[in-house]
C-alpha cells in the first residue's frame, strides 16, 4: 500500500488528488445524466452513439494542438480556465433543463461543446502530472492514482445520478456537476509550481508537431502500444454508449440499474489501478496490458449473452478493470520513457489513441446496434480486442526489447 500512494508525499499532488476526485465524480453524474436525458427523449440508439461521438469527438481533432500548447505555456493557469469553462457549461445545462428548454439534438450540441473543453483539459492533466510530481521514481503511482480517481468517478458518479434522477431530475444532475467543479478550481489555484522553462512562442506549429510525430513513430514502445491502445478504446471503451439500452431493454431496470451497470465497470477499473500503483516499478507491464486486453474483450463478449443481472455486474467488473490496466499501463510507461520536452505531443496521441478513440466507436456503435442488435455489437467488440491482444503478443518480444533500453538509459535497469 505504501508504494500504491508514494505520490501523495508531494503537497501539489495531494491538492490535485483531492480536488479532482471530486470533479470527476460530478463530471460522471454530469455524462450518465446527459446520455439518460437524451434516451428519454428519443428512445434512439443512434441518438446515444451520436451523443457519446459528439462529447469526445472534439478530442480527436484539437488534441494535437492542445497537447503542442501544453509544451509551450503555463499549464497550471490553462488548466484554471477549462475548470473554469467546464463549470459554466454544466450550468448552463442545468438551467436549460430545468426551464425543460432541451431536446435530443440541443443536449448532442451541448455534448460537443463540453467535448472542446475536454480537448483542451484532458492533454494539460496528463503532461501537468511531472510538474506535481517531481520525483520519476513516483511517476507510476501518480499516473495509477490519477487513473483511480477517474474510476472512483464511475464507481460513485453513476450511482449518484441514477439517485438523483429517481428523485429529482437530470438538471439536479448538472447543477452537481458545477459545483463539483469549484474544487479542482480551488486546488489547482493553491498548487506552488515550481516554473519551468518555457519554448520558444514562434510560429512553428507544423514543424513542431511534425517533430512530435516524427518522434513518436522513431520510438517503437509508442509506435506499438498506441495502436493497441487504439484498437481497445474503439471497440471495448463505447459499450458505454449502448448501456441504457441493457439496463432498459435486455435487464429491464431503470436509471438505477444503468448506475448500476457504469458502477460496476467503474470498481473493477478502480481496483485495478490500485494493484498498478501497488507495483515497485515498472518493469513487466507490457505483458500485463496484454494479459488486460485479452481479459476485457472475453468480459464483454461474455456480458453481451447474459441475462442474468448479477452475472452481468460480475463481467463489466472484468471488462473495466481489463481497460483500465491497458490505458493506464500504456500511459505509465509513456511518461517514463519520453522526453519532457516531447512529453505533451506525445501525450496528446495517447490522448488521440484512448479519449479521440471512444467517439468513433461510439458512433460505430449506436449505428451497428441500429441493425444488428446491442448484444451482437458487444460480442463483435469484443472479439476485436482479443484479436487486438493477439497482435500485441506477436510484438511483443521486439516490444520489450526496445522498453528495456529506454529503462536501461534512465537508470531504471542495469545492463
């Protein structure tokens, strides 16, 4: 345990640990809230693929100039203002659904709007982490419990809402989530950062991010751990999408059952992560995010044939603890191999490879359902990603060949 939480002895890191754990969770009541919202209203599997398409597609098109400007500004004032946008939007919302002001394709509009502000946020946390913690030796367990919150957030967001929908409504839901935001607001204003330097602010937009890509395809750990990266969000992260669509039609609950559900896959990640955090180093994870990416898409294809609820809860375990350990040890080993001046490009591709992802499989998703059924799309995606989980297995000798000379350089090993 003590080397799960190694990262907390950094003061800036405490403050961001507890501030954010509470934004996620209202930014988890905010997502079930917004996808139930839109079901209700038009009863649509499409509408829901479209609405988790339209939330995240933002991060596959401004990622990449986002994660540039991580490395050229203040990360620390840029991430006060998307809090600060974010808490506005989820008033907004709110208000508008309170006055019963909102449709299906107003909430999709919202959705998208809120996705440009995640664009924006999602890179500077990750490239944000090594100014918090300064030690590398830590590095794993802050880029674990970070990972823990977000799946604290599932556990407890999901079930929260689904609560607060069966006694009030989803603006309730919203109105949360602003205020949620208030605290990583405080805690990233109080953070002491110790000030870096700076590049150069040319007009070199192509040519550094030209230079980002350049590096990350010369360096064969990224250029073989974000594909299946890819692959794993595509296909496993969007059941998401489809889940009101179990909870109503194949469990026949309510939103209680859909938190439920979100819940469920939320423990499993969240257990996962702490096990990750738990490990002295991190030598040995490319085979565990193999190990994970075989796990995840066996649960959800075994998932999509039961019709048993508690059954069902067991597997969304597996199923987010599976995806958790392939984007949290893929991300666990990025931050250590890579150069801090490259640090935020190639983290906004991991961003692309995990978050742009989850919106075209979204879509893809909503679409398949549409003609093939819920079950058939999950059991179809599942598949993928074993098949995904195959490809990593032949790699991987090269793979760890390559990972070891990077731990080689930094010390981490010895020869």
């Amino acid at each position: 345990m003590k080397h799960s939480l190694r990262a907390l002895r950094h003061p800036n890191f405490r403050l961001f640990f507890a501030g954010q754990t509470v934004s996620v969770i209202g930014t988890w009541i905010h997502t079930i809230a917004m996808s139930w919202l839109v079901y209700r209203l038009s009863g649509s599997a499409l509408l829901l693929g479209l609405t988790g398409f339209a939330s995240m597609a933002p991060l596959f098109f401004f990622v990449p100039l986002t994660g540039l400007l991580a490395d050229w500004v203040d990360r620390q004032r840029l991430l006060l203002i998307t809090q600060v946008f974010a808490a506005i939007h989820a008033v907004a919302m709110a208000g508008l659904a309170y006055a019963d002001l909102l449709n299906a394709w107003h909430v999709i509009a919202l959705a998208t709007l809120l996705g440009i502000i995640q664009a924006a946020d999602t890179p500077l946390r990750q490239t944000f982490l090594p100014e918090m913690v300064t030690a590398r030796e830590d590095l794993p367990s802050a880029v674990a419990l970070s990972a823990f919150m977000q799946q604290a957030g599932r556990l407890i967001g999901p079930t929260i809402a689904g609560v607060l929908m069966a006694v009030s409504s989803e603006a309730l839901c919203f109105l949360v989530n602003a205020l949620s935001k208030l605290g990583v607001i405080a805690a990233v204003a109080a953070m002491r950062i110790e000030q870096r330097p700076r590049a150069r602010r040319q007009a070199r937009v192509a040519a550094d991010l030209a230079e980002g890509l350049r590096y990350a395809w010369d360096t064969v750990p990224v250029r073989i751990l974000l594909p299946t990266l890819a692959v794993v969000s595509f296909m496993i992260a969007p059941y998401q999408a489809l889940m009101p669509i179990f909870a109503a039609e194949i469990f026949h609950g309510g939103a209680d059952t859909l938190g439920y559900l979100t819940g469920a896959a939320g423990l499993g990640g969240g257990v996962a992560v702490l096990v990750l955090a738990g490990r002295r180093d991190v030598r040995g994870l490319a085979r565990i995010i193999l190990a994970a990416a075989v796990t995840a898409g066996s649960a959800l294809m075994a998932f999509s044939q039961t019709r048993w609820l508690w059954l069902a809860y067991l597997l969304l375990f597996f199923v987010g603890a599976g995806m958790l350990v392939v984007i949290t040890g893929t991300s666990t080993i990025l931050q250590t191999i890579v150069e801090d001046e490259k640090r935020g490009r190639v983290m906004s591709l991991y961003t692309m490879s995990f978050l742009g992802m989850i919106p075209m499989g979204s879509l893809a998703a909503g679409a398949l359902a549409e003609r093939i059924g819920a079950t058939a799309t999950l059991a179809l995606s599942g598949a993928c990603c074993i098949g995904a989980g195959g490809v990593l297995w032949i790699k991987l000798p090269v793979l760890r060949s390559h990972i070891r000379a990077h731990y080689v350089r930094l010390g981490i090993v010895r020869e």
